[in-house]
C-alpha cells in the first residue's frame, strides 16, 4: 500500500485495490422472508418464468468450497423442472419420433456377446 494516503485517496486506494478470497454467495437469497429474492422452487419473487440455481441463492456461505453445494443446488433445480415439465401435456408420439428400444443384458445371448 503507498503510504501517506489519506481521506478520499485512502478510501479511493481501498475501494481499487480490495478483494476477497471468499466465494460470493447470497446475493439472491432464498426463502420466504421479506429479504429474500427466490423461492425453494428456485423461482424469483415477481418475475415469471426467471429461476436462479446457483451459489448465489445460498442465505450464507459454507464454512467450506462452494463448489458442492452449487451442484446439489444444480441437480435439485434439474429436479424441480424436470417435473414441472413432466406435468405439461405431451404431444402424441407418432411412429417416426418413437423412441427405439433399449436392449437390456438379458436379451443378449452368449453368441453375441463380445469376450
């Protein structure tokens, strides 16, 4: 840090020069209070169709990396949309967009299994 700064050059050298090692989170909180920017569905109070599934819906830090429980944050969200989508009505499969059929080891015989 140079030295003899003072006042507004002091306040202007930390504001430049200040950083964190810390992961940033919370910036959208999640919950049901006043303070809060998403619900548990990952959903932002009042804007449609806008989710958040990242670190930084996390209320407060972990006391460790960040990084696992941005992927649980991740997969849950993965979870809630994929059911949300589940719920929507499908349109009806016509033979060209059928899906092919899985071969399950059972229906293999030795013959044509690979050593």
């Amino acid at each position: 840090m140079p030295g003899g700064l003072t006042g507004t050059d002091l306040e202007a050298y930390i504001r430049d020069a200040a950083s964190t090692c810390w992961h940033q989170v919370g910036t959208a909180k999640m919950g049901n209070d006043s303070t809060s920017v998403v619900d548990g569905r990952r959903k932002v109070y009042g804007v449609e169709n806008l989710r958040v599934a990242d670190g930084s819906i996390m209320p407060r830090i972990t006391t460790a990396n960040t990084m696992a429980p941005c992927v649980v944050i991740a997969e849950r969200a993965a979870e809630l949309l994929t059911g949300e989508h589940r719920q929507w009505p499908q349109p009806e499969a016509t033979e060209s967009a059928a899906m092919p059929t899985r071969i399950s080891p059972s229906s293999i015989s030795s013959d044509d299994a690979r050593t």
